[in-house]
C-alpha cells in the first residue's frame, strides 16, 4: 500500500524509500511543458489490451489523468518515466490490482481482447489470471519452489492429478529458465534462493497459470546486473508467446527490450512510439527532457 | 519510635542535611578572578551528597533491622520459654508465641492467668522495647556521622555531582536488579519447600502418582495419615481446562484477528479492536463468578435436557469461559504477526488470482505460522496458570478422567486449596503446594521461553 | 477462448462460495466475542442492579426503661449494654400479637436484621432524651425480606421449596399493606464493612484495603520501575551479560502465572521477613512485583520514543547524562510512563489469585486504617461473597463487581485521556 502512495505524483510522503532522485520543485517549473493530448502512436490495430480515458483516483487524489493508449500482440511495451509519474499505477489498472486497495478508484474503458475489463460481470480474480504480474521486489511465498510455481495451477484447479502438475512445474521453470538451477532441489523453500532466481521463480510461478499478457513492475530493481541481464533474455523469448508490459526505471532496458515506449509524467501519458523513435527522435519536449537526462 | 516516625525524622534530618551542604559549600568557595565561584559543582549538589551520606547506610541499616528483627526477637522469646514448652512441636510453639504476641499488643497483660504466658508476653514486651530502642539510636547515629563525614568532605575541589550520580546510577542498577531478585526468589521460595517435601513423598510418586488426597488427618495415630500426593490427576485436569480454553479461544481468538486485519473496514476495527481488548481487561475474579454462576449451571441444564449427565462444576464450563477470557490474548498476538507478513506476500498471490480467502489460508496463515504458534504457547502458559476461574468453577476432588463433561482440578486449584485456611507451615499438605507451584512454574518458564524465542526469530524473518 | 481460461471459470463459483463462508467464519468470530463479552456484562448488570437497593423496615418502637434496664440517669457505659434486642422484638411481638409458636415467634425476631439494635442503641446514646417515647424508625429488613421485595422469591412455588413460609408471608404482606416496607438507595453496601449477614454487609473495607493495597503498590513499583527503565534504555551497555539477564527476566516475569507470586510473598515476605499476614503491606509488596515488568516495559517504550536529538542537544550543552535523564528525557517521556503506570495498576487492581496466598481471604470485619491493618480487597471480596450461600450474597457479589468495574473503567479513561492529550509525534 505504502509503494503505492509513494509513487504518486507529487505525493508529499515523505517516507520514500525509492533511491533514486526526486525531480524537484523548481525543475518541475522549469519543465512544466503544456502536455495536451499524447503524441506519437499511442494506438494499434488489433490490440491486446487498450485502456480509453482512464483516471486514476487514490481517495480525494488523482493519480492517472486521461491515459489512452493500446498493447499491441506479443509486443513488449516499456513504461518509463520519473518516479511519481503514475507509471506503476497504471500498470496496476490492467489487471484490477488496484482494487486491492479500498481509497483507490479506477474509471475509463479497458479492454483485453475487446472485453470490458471493469465491466460487472467480469471476474477479478479471472482477470488476474489471464493478466499475471511480476513484481517489483522478488516475492516467492515462503513454501518450496515447487509449490511456488504450483500455487496458481492449484487455486484455479488448472491440472487434474499429480503427473499433469509435476509436467507443469517444470515446463514453467524451464520457461523461466531457471529448471537447469533448481531441478534437484523443488522441495527446498523459495526464499533460499538468489534475488535473481527468486525473480525467475516468480516469473515461473506468474507463467504457471498460462497467462495472455504478464504485467513486470520494474522487475530487475533489486537484481544485480548478471541477474538482469538474464531476466532481459528471458522477456525477449517470452514475447513469442506473450504479450508484455514492462515498467522500468532504466532507460537503456526500455531501449534494449521493448518494441514500443511510453512516456509518463506527473500522472499523463505524454508520448507512446517505437522504442526506436523515442530514443533517437522524441516528438515531445518533455521526453527529450527525459531521456537526455535534465531529471528524473 | 515505631518506623514511620524513624522515617519522617530521617527525611527531616536528611532536609536539613542538605541545606546545611549547601551551604557549608557556598561557604568554602572562594571566587575566582572572573566572579565565577571554583566550586567544581553547583551547591545543590553538595546538599545532595551530604543527604545521600547522611540517608543511604542509615536506611539500608534500617530496612535490614526490621527485616530480621521480629523473627529475632520471636527466638529470643522462645528460648525464654520453660524447657517443657520449647520441647513443643513447631505447631504447637507457633500458636503459643501467637497467643503470646496478642497478649503483649493488646495492652491486656495483667488479665491473663498463665503464669508462664504472662512472662513470656512480658519479656517479649521487653525485648520488642529494647529492639525499637536500639534500632532507633543506631540509625540515628550512623546518619549524624554520615551528615558529620560529608560536611568534612565539602571543599571547592569535591566533586560533588559526579559522587551523586553514582549514587544515582548504582540505585538505577539496583533497580534494574530486582527483576532478577525476583526470579531468584520465586525460585529459591517454590525450591526450597519442595526439596523439604520430597524428603517426606518421593518425587516419583508424585510425579506418576494416580491418587491425589492430600487431606492428612489431624492425629498422627489415624489410618491414612500421611495423605496421597500423585499429582498425575492435577496436570492431567489442569491439561483438559487448558484444552478447552485453548479449543475455543484459538480459532475465535485467530478469526476475529484475520477479519479485523484482513476484511473489516476502518471503522469497524476502529470499534471492534477496543471492545475486544474489554475482554482482556476484565478481572478473572469476575469470569470465575459468571462461570460458576451462569455458565455451569447452563451447560449442566444443556446436557440434561440433550440427555448427558454433566457435573455441575465440569471442565467444559470452566474451559469455556477461560477461552474467552484468552480470546483477547490470542487475537492481538495473531493481529500482530499478520500483519508483520509483508504485503508484497499479499500481491503476489492476488497477482495471481487469488481470492482473499485463498490468499489468507495459503500464503498469510503458512508466512505467520510460527508467531501464530508462538502466540498460542503463550496463551497456553496464560491458560495453565490461571487460578481464579477455576478456583471458582472447577471442582475440588482430582478425578483422573479426560471427559470435559466431568468435574476435575487443576494445579493451581489445589495449590490455592492447600495454602488457604489454617495452615501449619511444615505439614506435607502445605509443602505439597509449593511442589505444585515449582511445577507450574517450570512449565510455564519453558512454555514462555520457546514462545518468545520463536516470536523473535519469525519477527528477525521479515525484518 | 483458451482452455485455461474455461476451467478457472468453470471453478470460480465454488471458490467464491469458499470465500463467502470464510469471511463468514471470521465475522461469526467477532460476533461471539462481542455476544460473550455482552452477556457476562449482563448478567453481572442484571443480578447486581437490584444490590444498590435495601429493604427497610419501619417499626414503632418504645424506648420502654424498664425493659432496657436503664434509667435517664444512667451512664453512657450502662446505655451501651442495655438490652435493646429486647426492644426491638417486643416491638414486632406487639404488631403480631397471635404469633405463639416459639419457632415462629423466631422467624418473627428475624424478620429485621440484628443491626436493628445497634441502630437504636447509636440513636440513644446520642440523645438519651429519647429514652420513654415511642418513636417510628426505619430499620434493615432481613436478608430474606428483601430477596422477597426484590422478587426473588416465587409465592407460587410449594412452600418447602421456599425460603420465605406461608405464615412469614403473611407478616409481610401485612408490613407492605401498612407501608412499613420499603426499598431504598443501598448506602450500607459503601458504608459497611464485610459482614456474615448480607444485608449488613459492605464493601468499604474492601475499597479501603484496595486503596491502601494499591498505594502501596505504586509507591513501591512507580520508582523502581522507572529507574529501573531508564537504566536500561539510557545507560545500560551493550552486550552485557548482566543486562541480557535483567532483560530476559522482566520479559518472563511478565509472563509468570500470578499465582506463582503469591508462593513467593508467603515463602519469603511472611515467612522469611516476618511481615505480617493478610495486610495491605503484603499485598502491596506481592503486587508491586507482579506489575513491575509491566511498567518497566511500558516505561521503556515511552523512554525510547523520545527522539535521541533531544538529549544530544542537552549532552551538547554540557549536561552529564544523570542530568539529561531528570531534566529532558523523563519530563517527556512521563505520559507515557503514567499511562503504563496507570494500566499495571489497574491490572493490580484487578489480582485476587496471589492475595489469596498471603491472607488476603481473612473475614475482616473493620475497615482497615493502615498498611499495617488486616484488610482484604475488592476482588477478594468478591470471591469471599460469591462463595457464600445466601441468594442476597450472589446479588451484592455482582454489585461488588460493578463496582470493581467502574474503577478500572475509569482508570483506563484516565489513561486513555492522558495518552490522548499527550501524545506527541516526534
């Protein structure tokens, strides 16, 4: 709940733990660009997931102001921005995450597949499990590594016996590439495990119940370089056969892994564009600001 | 002088000792060029060494004079007695000084008509007058030398502050000891007596003993004389309320902490968490009152009418109402380790797809397990020591049985039985409750130490 | 849509189910905590109610000289002895004059409480002009009057069943018609001490030995608490093993059955050190252990609470850390104290099992005027009522108890106030 609150735009918490530098006051003056509308591409045919007018409420607080942006099919989209700018709390909307907390409000229209994500009828707890998420800091339950990845299959009830879910565990682990590690010891907890391979697992685990689209929440924050470049291998085979969202602080990791870029600030989604453009040729002011690091 | 006036003259005298430091020191100090006096303290603090000198080894004379003084002047007494008399058993010598020390407080000597008694009230009357005496002189003595030393010790160059926070400092210690005292104490007090017992009942016997009627005869020629002391039938009943209590108080006492945490909303704990914590505030004396009054007699018309014949001091009832007396206890405990288990445990399961329920059951309740254990061995130890409900509501005659719908008693039932009314210290009756009481002890020292030990570790877990 | 897809969605209604009926479980938890916590209050509140009420009696008495053997000229010493028992049961013999039966003329006699005569003696001596006239006074009715008045007592039942016979009831009804019964406000319950008969009995010796017991009790732990608290936030060493072993000792302290304390007052305090039996000294002496863990670690959160920068200011300025101690850290740190302070106490107030030890459970008769007295306290009292027979003892014991109640509860709101008013965030 506290990461949360932390992250949004210009939240007076003063309790942040986040390392990096906020923007300060002056220079957010200094670059308070007009941002009217998002420039470039924010759209595409046949998307995965979209999201129109979508606003963002924690309590009286407006977190999200008007995000209209598509995912496109087995793309990996990277969310960058400075921190507070409402990036994770977005990605927080595409799987009804936010609804675990009471003060925050969701509205607009989202989609997956052309489905009303928000809508009455639709389930949760369903949602969640078409939409798996990784998640910023690595965190496995405190049971083995098998029963970690098998924690899914078994809530939803995904095999019908033993052997099915063994075959399971592993085919997730060898996704995640992490089986090679870990095949001698499924029975030892998942929290004696390095940061990496812990990141891995939850991976593993987030692929175990066959998700559409999985959700990363800076997932290589807390990991060392190695580690990081390991999980970056994995997202680029994982893209076959899933589409990704990925929030990161690091902007070489959007450039080296994503396809297509979107940059938030203070709450607005000011640019969606290949990932390409955005780095070499951005179209609005305050990215360029970004990216050549004059904040953030 | 009786004690109060010894100590409200101290104080006067220490009042005076202090102004009198203070100043003598102004009196010493010469002035340095600047005007500044080269005292090393400020002059309070001379006023302050001077009562400490004055005031502590008086007091600690005192406080041990009184300590030891009765028991002295008691012996002196007795050996004062006619041989006949002190060949008397230590009962017997305990009611006749008893008799003897009346006589002296009430002023009424002259009426009594046993000669012997009249002497002893007389010389005991003495010696209490010589003991106040004394005791009077010497601590009044020791605190004028002390008052005369520490005025010969003010000059500008004592340091004064410093010998008076060492004082301080070594009272603070001495403070901080007395939880050590304390423990040295219990044990010393519940080893002693118990070592005297097992020299009359063997330890075995009353370790794996079935027959407990600790009702010795008052002439030592009857039969059955020397009572039977297997304790089995009290831990057995001891465990059975516990059990009870526990069988109600954990899954209430764990379902009100999840709810609260988990599903209430903001108001609702604002309201709940408060009248919860009632529960734990309620005198035991009342829930053994409502137990033996209301709630025996229910559960006893409740069998009865279902057609099972339950006494009307069962276990059940006791167990009952001491579950909810712990069910306060086990909640904030359980309150407290759930929410010690990250969120990030929490969204990684709703991440998932998880319901709320599932969540809890498979990854909250697994990550708080062992503060949940540790939190039910404490209440445990709470359920074990209990006395007042089961004194109350529990029955008096040890039945080694395990069906809650019987009467049985606990150790802490008999300990209270044994050591209440006329008791003759010495009697294996009497010692036969410390024995007791070293067990209890025991247990609930070890029940305590592993339940902490494995609250600290689960804590270290996320921290 | 994929296969995954339709079998969660297949489940989903059955783990919904689940869902439902766990949130049910822990709201019927919550539920029956309440529902207990709200029928022991009302049972107590319901058999005490009736307590703070007492059945008087008005009688007509002749304050005859003959029959109490005294003259106007007599001494007050003669005046105290005089026979007015005698009085009192003439009376009831004149008002029912075709009772014969020497056991009912008994029951008769008993139909007013025997503080009858004490309450016409107090009256004549202090006016012995009195002495000659007949004068109406309002007397204590017996125990089983007033359980009768109070409705206790069903006429219908057959009379063996009853406490109160045909022919006693006959006596009443005819006091009621006549107005000579009454119920009024229960003033013995705070003015009395402790008495075998019920309606006599009250519970000021009780308050005044609680009040004693616990002054002795915060005397004793108040101090040593707190130094013993700050000597082991402030100045304590690291790693000592010395202070690991205090440590680990108030922690298991604070857990020791309470019982346990009561063996170590009767072994060492009465035994060893000779203090006396079933006074508010032993008492307070055997509390103050049992609350001092308590205090100290609530001493020891409020000392720790108060922000380090304070007390480097003071140890800048030159202050040794002894005086940092008396003049920053303590001021600030006292709401909290007193309020973990105040909540021992209570706790204190509220023990009955080590007292039971250590003589407490004495029948007391006077209300004690020293720490050196016997006493028994409130709690005790309670359990000595609510072992004793009489129906009326039952009501008085729950009266006992809303009365032991509303102390605590206004002990906690003070608490509660002082933490609220005090409460400072750093």
């Amino acid at each position: 709940m506290n990461e949360i609150l932390e992250t949004l735009p210009g939240t007076t918490t003063q309790s942040l733990q986040s390392d990096e530098p906020k923007p300060e006051a002056k220079t957010r003056d200094e670059f308070d660009v007009e941002i009217d509308g998002t420039v470039g591409q924010p759209f595409v045919d046949n998307p995965k997931m979209s999201s129109r007018n979508c606003d963002v409420f924690y309590a009286e607080k407006q977190a999200i102001f008007d995000v209209n942006v598509d995912i496109g099919r087995n793309e990996i989209i990277a969310m960058i921005g400075p921190s507070g700018c409402g990036k994770s709390t977005y990605l927080r909307v595409l799987n009804r995450m936010n609804d675990t907390i009471p003060i925050c409000r969701t509205t607009g229209t989202h989609t997956l597949d052309g489905e009303d994500i928000y809508a009455k009828d639709q389930d949760p707890v369903l949602l969640r499990a078409r939409v798996g998420m990784v998640f910023q800091k690595p965190n496995p339950f405190p049971k083995s590594i098998y029963d970690n990845v098998a924690y899914g299959p078994r809530l939803h009830g995904l095999t019908s016996n033993r052997s099915e879910l063994d075959d399971l565990v592993e085919a997730s682990l060898t996704k995640a590439g992490l089986f090679k590690e870990v095949k001698d010891d499924l029975q030892k907890p998942g929290t004696g495990l390095s940061g990496g391979q812990q990141q891995r697992l939850c991976i593993a685990r987030a692929i175990a119940v066959d998700p559409e689209v999985i959700l990363m929440d800076e997932p290589t924050s807390a990991l060392d370089p190695i580690a990081t470049a390991i999980i970056e291998e994995l997202m680029d085979d994982l893209k076959e056969s899933y589409t990704i969202a990925i929030v990161t602080h690091s902007m070489q990791q959007a450039a080296r892994v994503s396809q297509r870029t979107a940059y938030f600030h203070l709450g607005r989604l000011v640019e969606v564009n290949d990932t390409d453009k955005v780095f070499t040729n951005p179209e609005h002011q305050l990215t360029e600001n970004y990216i050549t690091g004059r904040f953030g | 002088m009786p004690i109060n006036t010894i100590l409200i003259t101290l104080v006067a005298l220490l009042i005076f000792g202090y102004f009198l430091g203070r100043k003598r020191s102004l009196a010493v100090a010469g002035s340095t060029a600047k005007g500044y006096s080269d005292l090393h303290s400020l002059p309070s603090y001379y006023g302050y060494m001077v009562a400490v000198w004055a005031g502590i080894p008086a007091l600690i004379i005192l406080l041990i004079w009184s300590a030891f003084s009765s028991s002295i002047v008691t012996s002196m007494t007795i050996s004062g007695l006619p041989e006949q008399m002190q060949a008397q058993s230590k009962q017997q010598l305990g009611l006749v000084m008893n008799e003897i020390k009346n006589l002296a407080n009430s002023g009424l000597i002259a009426n009594e008509t046993d000669p012997i008694k009249q002497a002893a009230a007389e010389h005991y009357q003495k010696l209490t007058h010589i003991n106040t005496m004394a005791k009077t002189v010497v601590v009044f003595v020791i605190a004028l030398i002390g008052l005369v030393l520490a005025m010969r010790l003010i000059k500008p160059e004592t340091r004064a502050r410093n010998i008076v926070e060492g004082v301080i400092r070594w009272t603070m210690i001495i403070c901080a000891s007395i939880a050590i005292l304390t423990t040295v104490g219990i044990v010393m007090s519940v080893l002693f007596e118990s070592l005297l017992f097992f020299t009359s009942v063997s330890p075995i016997e009353f370790l794996f003993g079935t027959k407990w009627s600790p009702q010795t005869s008052i002439r030592t020629d009857q039969v059955g004389s020397s009572g039977s002391f297997g304790a089995i039938p009290l831990f057995v009943g001891t465990m059975l309320i516990s059990a009870v209590a526990l069988c109600i108080a954990v899954p209430v006492g764990l379902m009100s902490a999840i709810y609260l945490s988990e599903y209430a909303n903001k108001n609702i704990r604002a309201f709940a968490k408060p009248t919860l914590e009632i529960l734990a505030g309620i005198p035991t004396v009342v829930y053994g009152f409502f137990a033996a009054l209301s709630v025996a007699p229910f559960i006893r018309n409740l069998g009865e009418s279902i057609g099972l014949d339950v006494a009307s001091e069962s276990a059940l009832a006791a167990g009952l109402v001491m579950g909810i007396m712990i069910i306060p206890f086990v909640s904030s405990l359980s309150d407290d380790v759930i929410s010690a288990v990250p969120q990030a445990m929490r969204d990684g399961s709703f991440g998932m797809g998880a319901t709320k329920s599932e969540t809890i059951r498979q990854v909250i309740i697994p990550a708080a397990l062992p503060g949940i254990v540790g939190g039910i061995l404490l209440a445990a130890s709470r359920a074990i020591g209990e006395t007042m409900i089961v004194v109350m509501a529990a029955g008096l005659s040890a039945n080694l049985t395990i069906n809650p719908l019987e009467a049985v008693t606990t150790v802490t039932v008999q300990i209270v039985t044994l050591l209440t009314g006329d008791q003759e210290f010495d009697s294996p009756k009497t010692l036969a409750a410390f024995a007791l009481g070293l067990g209890l002890f025991v247990t609930t020292l070890v029940l305590n130490i592993v339940a902490l030990h494995i609250i600290r570790k689960y804590r270290e877990q996320y921290e | 849509m994929k296969d995954s897809t339709k079998i969660i969605k297949a489940g989903l209604n059955k783990r919904y189910a689940r869902e439902k009926r766990f949130k049910f479980f822990g709201l019927c938890s919550i539920i029956l905590s309440f529902a207990f916590l709200l029928i022991l209050l009302s049972t107590i509140v319901g058999r005490g109610l009736p307590a703070f009420q007492q059945t008087y009696m008005k009688l007509d008495v002749t304050l005859d000289e003959e029959t109490l053997g005294v003259t106007s000229n007599s001494s007050s010493k003669e005046l105290f002895s005089a026979k007015y028992d005698k009085v009192i049961r003439n009376t009831l013999y004149d008002m029912f004059p075709n009772v014969s039966d020497r056991k009912e003329k008994r029951a008769l006699r008993n139909i007013v409480s025997n503080s009858a005569a004490y309450d016409l003696r107090d009256k004549v001596i202090a006016n012995p002009e009195l002495l000659g006239t007949t004068q109406s006074y309002w007397f204590l009715a017996k125990d089983d009057v007033d359980v009768y008045m109070k409705g206790n007592i069903d006429r219908n039942l057959p009379e063996s069943d009853r406490r109160i016979k045909d022919f006693q009831l006959v006596w009443i009804d005819r006091l009621i018609a006549e107005d000579r019964l009454e119920k009024r406000f229960n003033t013995v319950l705070f003015n009395a001490a402790d008495s075998r008969e019920p309606e006599q009995a009250g519970m000021r010796g009780a308050i005044m030995g609680s009040f004693l017991t616990m002054l002795v009790t915060l005397l004793l732990s108040f101090p040593v608490a707190v130094a013993a608290a700050a000597y082991l936030e402030e100045f304590a060493p690291q790693n000592n093993r010395w202070v690991d072993l205090i440590e680990v000792n108030i922690n298991n302290l604070a857990a020791v059955p309470s019982i346990v304390f009561g063996l170590l007052g009767l072994a060492v305090f009465i035994n060893f050190f000779g203090v006396p039996r079933s006074t508010p000294l032993i008492g307070g002496l055997v509390l103050s252990l049992m609350t001092l863990p308590t205090i100290i670690i609530a001493s020891r959160a409020a000392i720790k609470a108060v922000p380090p920068s304070i007390k480097e200011a003071a140890i800048g300025m030159g202050a040794s850390p002894v005086q940092t101690l008396f003049q920053h850290t303590l001021p600030l740190a006292m709401p909290g104290i007193l309020t973990g302070t105040i909540i021992g106490m209570a706790q204190a107030l509220g023990e009955t099992a080590p007292l039971l030890m250590i003589g407490m459970v004495a029948f007391v008769a006077e209300v004690p005027g020293g720490i050196f007295d016997p006493a028994t306290v409130m709690p005790v009292q309670i359990y000595l009522w609510s072992d004793s027979p009489e129906r009326a003892f039952t009501e008085r014991t729950s009266a006992a108890i809303m009365v032991l109640l509303a102390f605590l509860i206004v002990m906690n709101l003070i608490a509660i106030i002082l933490r609220k008013k005090f409460e400072r965030r750093w």
